[in-house]
C-alpha cells in the first residue's frame, strides 16, 4: 500500500465524516439534485452547502455537470453508492457484547 493511496482514502474519508456532507450523499443516491434542492434539504446555510459540496467534489465524491442553466450534482458512479450504503449499514450495526 502506497502513501499516495493512503493520503486519498483519508481524504476520501474525511470527504464523508461530516455530518452534512454525507447527508449531502445520501440525498444523490437517489438522483442528482442542484445546489438550490440541496440547501433546501440539508439543515444548513446556503453557503456552508456551497463549501460542503466544493470538499465533496475535492474528495471526488460527487460530480457536476450543467443541465440548461443549472449546476446539477451526482454521484460518480456505483463505487460510490457502494461505499455510502457500507458507511450507514455499519453505523447501524448493533454493538458487540465482549
């Protein structure tokens, strides 16, 4: 294992480990949505979305691309819906008893 490697998946992981971000994820395993349907579904100010989406897009976690006069935002790929559904199926995994 490289320590390219491991400096992405930390990158990749700190892309996830905060709260509106991965609701951000969440909400486009569904479909792509616009910054706007975006700020409107997460708890947070418009702004804070707009940073959250640009550490989303640094860690390759979403994409964009323009639809008319929008930005739209997706998941890149399978790989990624794979990884968000591993993420919240763990989090809900009842604790181990030693």
């Amino acid at each position: 294992m490289t320590s390219v490697l491991i400096s992405r998946a930390v990158t990749v992981l700190r892309g996830m480990a905060y709260e509106h971000r991965l609701h951000i994820l969440v909400l486009l395993r569904d479909s792509e949505r616009t910054a706007g349907e975006l700020s409107a579904a997460v708890p947070a100010d418009p702004t804070a979305v707009a940073h959250h989406l640009r550490c989303l897009l640094d860690a390759r976690l979403v994409q964009r691309r323009r639809r008319g006069r929008n930005v739209v935002y997706s998941l890149p790929d399978d790989a990624t819906r794979h990884l968000i559904a591993e993420v919240l199926r763990h989090a809900s995994r009842r604790p181990t008893s030693p």
